[in-house]
C-alpha cells in the first residue's frame, strides 16, 4: 500500500467497495432465486457495502493485489433438487458479476465520455480514465482469482460440479486446507520464486485487459 501514490490508493478503496459489494450480492441473489432464504435472514441480499467487507480481506487487495469480502452463507439443503447446479450458479455468480463490471467499465472508457484533464497526483484524487482502467483491472483480477479451483473460492465448487467424479473426490478431500494452501502460496511460494498467481492469472489477466481497453 505504501507504494501507492494517493491517486491510486483512492481508486482501490472505492473499487474494492463496489466490486467486493457487487460480487457477495449476486452470490445472495442467485441463492435467493433458487429457494435459499439464508443470505436473505442473514442481511446479505443488498449492495450496502457494511455487510460484505471484510477488513483483512480489503486490506490484503490494497497492499497484495488480491483479497477477499465476507462469504455468503448458503444452505445447500434449502435449495433443493436444484442443489449441485444451483451451487455451481451460486459460485459462478460471483465472478461473473465482476466480468461484467470491467465490460462496463471498458464501454465508458471506449465511449470517450470521460473528461481526461481532472485529477491526477497533483489534486490527489485520479483522473477519470485512470480510474476506469484500475477499475476494469481489478475486477478481471477479482473473477479470475476467484476462478481457481481451490477451496474457499468460487471456483471450487464450480470445479466440482463439472469434473469427473474422481476429481470432484480430490477436491472435497483438500477443501478444508483451501485456505491454508491459498496463504501458502501467496505468501511463501515466493520466497523460493514461485509467482503462483502471476503464472495462473497474469497471462490472462494481460489478455482480457488488452482485449477489453484496447489503446487505453
């Protein structure tokens, strides 16, 4: 976080909120669809930010490039005969809401609306289009990140809907170690030069980026 300028550190604070807020509300409301009252009881079916930040999670994407916001409780048992797809509808709800944040945030960028002379370091607050592009950065890194077949994040369990069942088996074995292995990974994989994210995420990070702004 310390080698943020100011500029960039209010961009993060204000994305990490809308598109943490986005992501844990869509998982509420997709559950809610399919007959799952509990993220409803449990105040989670709304975009007010207070109810899904989590503090160490938001400091970790400011400071790390990745985090977390307080999981939605779901009951599998309240949804059904619908359960194992609408868990994997559940999961994938998440990530697809923050895809469909950086589209939107590169359609305002390609649009040209966005006035290019306000801001910057020296009134401490960023420009539009600097904005819009951490804006679209974040939220690609959000849905790939959470893509990962590890437990505790989405991709698990969508993961686990369409592998074989002998993978589907492996899976659930090492779910209770998913976070455990994530800070593993993160935070020791490179000290002996293992760039776990960078290697999974970075190329198609980059790509989806480039795709997305184009000349921006």
């Amino acid at each position: 976080m310390f080698d943020l300028d100011f500029p960039t550190l209010i961009s993060r604070i204000f994305i990490l909120i809308i598109a943490f807020s986005v992501h844990e509300f869509s998982h509420a409301k997709v559950a809610d669809m399919f007959g799952d009252n509990t993220p409803r009881a449990n105040g989670r079916l709304t975009l007010n930010p207070l109810r899904h930040l989590d503090p160490f999670g938001s400091i970790m994407l400011l400071v790390a490039g990745f985090g977390w916001a307080r999981p939605v409780p779901v009951n599998p048992y309240a949804l059904g005969r619908a359960a194992p797809s609408a868990m994997m509808w559940v999961s994938l709800a998440g990530p697809m809401s923050n895809f469909l944040l950086a589209i939107f945030g590169a359609v305002v960028l390609r649009a040209g609306i966005l006035p290019a002379t306000l801001g910057g370091a020296e009134s401490l607050l960023p420009t539009p289009q600097g904005f819009m592009l951490e804006f679209v950065w974040i939220n690609l890194a959000l849905m790939l990140f959470n893509l990962i077949p590890l437990a505790p994040l989405d991709g698990e369990k969508i993961a686990a809907y369409f592998a074989p069942p002998s993978i589907a088996r492996v899976l659930e074995t090492i779910s209770p170690y998913g976070p455990v292995i994530l800070l593993a990974l993160v935070f020791i994989g490179p000290r002996f030069g293992l760039n776990f994210f960078g290697i999974i995420i970075g190329e198609p990070l980059r790509n989806l980026f480039y795709l997305l702004v184009g000349g921006f």
